[in-house]
C-alpha cells in the first residue's frame, strides 16, 4: 500500500502515520522529522531552510523534493505523512511513482476544526528522544516520556503566531491538492477530532477495503 495522510496541522497525521507503519509494517515517511533533523543537525541544506520552518512556512518544494525522492524510490511501500502539501509536490510524486509503474492506493485527508487544532498544537510536548506526543493536559507522571524516559519540549513552531501561520499555510495550498485526488477517485476523509483510536480504526477499515480492490484488479488484470 501507498498512502498518503492529509490535513492540517494537529490534525494527528504523525500519530496516525507511525501507528500505521507499525501494524501494516509501511515505511513511515515524515518530511515534518526530515526537514527537523536537517535544521538541528546543521546540514548545508538545513542551515538553508531553517528560517522556512521557524517561520511556519513551507521549505521551498526543490529542497523537500530532494531530501524525499530516494527515500521514496527505496521503499516499495510507504505512508506518507506532511507530503504532499501542494499540487506541485503531488505532480512530482506522481511523477517519480510513474518512472516505476507505481500509484498511490489511497489519500486520506483527516478533518478538524481551527480551534481543535490550536489546542492540540499550542499545548503539544515532544519528547526529545523518541518523538512521542503528549498533551499538556494529559502529561505522563514526572512530566517525562512514558516509553523512553526522555524528557519533554514544545517544538519552537508550536507557540500560537506561528501555528496560526501554518494553518493559513496550509488552507492557501490545500485546495487544488484536494480537487487533484479527488478527480483520481482515491480521496477518503476522515473526523480527525474523534479519538485517535477512532480515527487508527476508520483508517484501518478504508486500507483494508482498498487492499481488497488492488488484489481483486491485479487478478483481474492477470486474467
Ligand atoms: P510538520 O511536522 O508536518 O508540521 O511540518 C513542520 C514544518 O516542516 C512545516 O511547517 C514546513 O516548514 C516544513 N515542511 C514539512 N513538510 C513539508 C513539505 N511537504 N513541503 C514544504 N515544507 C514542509
């Protein structure tokens, strides 16, 4: 399966995305983290973006396309989280996809709204080791991560101007990306504000149906 995760920030793409990963056994692809680990690495590349992130805005697409595409060539299947965030991203997924005769099977976009999403995003603790997300209404005893120990920070572009940043970042590109998939027929929604347990088992139910279509069209094809 190829899918990719749609939807503002906060709307639970990340969780969602390595859960998925987890029980499907689908490469997690996070351009969020790859972008993030560049700037605090220090790399040339991250040197020359940072200013994008800190801002709230989007890394110029030649950059993210370049950080992206080996990795997406590596792995027969994925779930991408944070990619595509414009239609010129898609385009050149699409695009690398079909070099090999690859598609993406399913693009879900997870919906909420803009006060659910500045409560999530404005009191969200990383954990600096694993990457785990709490909220700071539900900390784990000791304030430090449940899995790994590690202790807790609020990423530099979670603080309230730039998350208002990023939401109108992502409704001035997110249109013509939603009309793209829907026209291809493989774009799903899904209540991004029920539980995340919720959301793990309406997604499940929509890759599962689609995984029943692939294999009924290959063996069609095939006979
Ligand atoms: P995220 O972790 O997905 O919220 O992304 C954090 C930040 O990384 C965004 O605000 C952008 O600055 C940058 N970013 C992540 N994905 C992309 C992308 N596909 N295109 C451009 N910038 C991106």
């Amino acid at each position: 399966m190829r899918v990719v995760l749609l939807g503002p920030p906060g709307s639970g793409k990340g969780t969602q995305a390595e859960k998925l990963g987890n029980r499907l056994n689908l490469f997690h692809i996070s351009t969020g983290d790859i972008i993030r680990e560049a700037v605090n690495k220090r790399t040339s590349v991250g040197e020359q973006i940072k200013d994008f992130l800190n801002r709230g805005e989007l890394v110029p697409d030649s950059v993210v396309l370049k950080l992206l595409m080996g990795i997406i060539k590596k792995n027969e299947e994925f779930i991408l989280d944070g990619f595509p965030r414009n239609l010129q991203q898609a385009k050149q997924l699409d695009a690398v996809l079909g070099e090999e005769n690859k598609e993406l099977d399913l693009v879900i976009n997870l919906k909420i709204d803009e006060g659910a999403i500045l409560h999530r995003l404005n009191g969200r603790l990383t954990c600096s080791q694993c990457g785990k997300v709490y909220h700071i209404d539900n900390l784990p005893s000791g304030k430090r991560c449940e899995l790994c120990g590690a202790s807790l920070y609020q990423r530099k572009d979670d603080n309230i101007d730039i998350i208002k940043r990023r939401i109108n970042v992502y409704k001035e590109s997110i249109f013509p990306l939603i009309e793209y998939y829907r026209k291809k027929g493989i774009l799903h929604y899904i209540q991004g504000e029920m539980s995340p347990e919720k959301v793990f088992r309406g997604i499940m139910t929509l890759i599962e149906k689609r995984k029943n279509e692939v294999m009924e069209e290959t063996w069609l094809r095939k006979n």
